[in-house]
C-alpha cells in the first residue's frame, strides 16, 4: 500500500464531518431537531454539547452561539 494514501485515509477517518457544513454535521448525525429544540429553549449547554458531537472547534461553537443571538 502507498504510505501516503494510508496516512491520508488515516486522516479523513479522525473526522467523519470533514468537509460538511453545520447544517450538513447535524442533519447526517440525527441531532437536527435536538439542536433546534435546544435553541427555542435557550438551553446554552446543550447547543454545545451537541455541536462538540459534531465535532466543531471551540471558536466555531461561540460563532455560531453569537448568529444565534447569545452571547458567548
């Protein structure tokens, strides 16, 4: 096998999301109407929790919580 097709396989297989938007990352994982539900319930912490399970950085969670109107 090619080494570097095996460290490139390597590298896509860390992250499943790889390449998707957010809207993408919830809807493949289930987690689409959770996360709706959570913002009408304003329930900060399970936004993150959920966007952590699909695998957004730190720095993408507080953008996406500021577009969402609260403050990070």
């Amino acid at each position: 096998m090619d080494e570097g097709r095996k460290d490139k396989g390597r590298k896509t297989m860390g992250n499943k999301y790889g390449g998707m938007t957010v809207n993408e990352r919830l809807y493949v994982s289930g987690l689409w109407e959770k996360f709706d539900k959570a913002i009408a319930q304003k329930d900060i912490d399970l936004m993150i929790a959920i966007l952590k399970e699909v695998e957004l950085n730190d720095s993408n969670i507080q953008a996406i919580l500021k577009s969402e109107g609260f403050a990070a």
